[in-house]
C-alpha cells in the first residue's frame, strides 16, 4: 500500500458513526436554549431576551459545526469504502498471482 496508514475500514466507520453522534449532540445542545418568559419568573424576565440574543448566534456556530462534523462523517466513510475497495482488489491480485505462480512451478 506504499506510504499510507493501514486502518481498518470498520474502524473507519466507527469513527464515522461517532462524529455523526457529535453532531446530534450539537443540534440537541441547541434546543435546550427557547425564549420562554415564564420560565425565569419576574424577577428574572429580563434573562430571556438575552439569552434568546445569544442563542441566535450559538444557532449559527452550532450550523458551522454540524456543517463540519456532516463532512467530515461522509469523508471518513469515503475513505472506509475506498479502503474496502482496495483491500478486495488487493486480496483478489494476491490470489491471482498465487495461482499463476503455482502453474510456473510445475
């Protein structure tokens, strides 16, 4: 395989399946923030509109990040198809010239 990194394809999409958690857990960590005036009584009416101001931003950070992890999730993935794909030709060209080294010998 030259120069490369053996790594197996299924730890690949391990790592894969990881990064799309990762992303889940962002996109759930963003829902948790609503303007809900109620829910900090008077004396604290004040904190959702601030919060709500910050979450508007923390939306797009979060956008940014699942981006991200989305692309980096479908790379890792690429690179474990690629792999097997590899590995499969690999084995396949091994047996052949098995093969074909058997029939010299005789």
């Amino acid at each position: 395989m030259g120069d490369g990194v053996g790594v197996e394809p299924e730890e690949l999409r391990g790592h894969a399946s990881n990064l799309e958690s990762l992303k889940a857990r962002f996109k759930a960590a963003s829902c948790h923030i609503q303007q809900e005036d109620e829910a900090y009584g008077l004396l604290c009416s004040w904190m959702p509109s601030v919060l709500e101001a910050r979450h508007t931003r923390q939306d797009e950070l979060i956008a940014f990040a699942e981006d991200n992890l989305d692309r980096a999730a479908r790379a890792v993935r690429q690179t474990a198809d690629d792999n097997s794909r590899s590995f499969a030709e690999q084995k396949n060209e091994l047996g052949n010239l098995g093969r074909s080294t058997c029939r010299m010998s005789r």
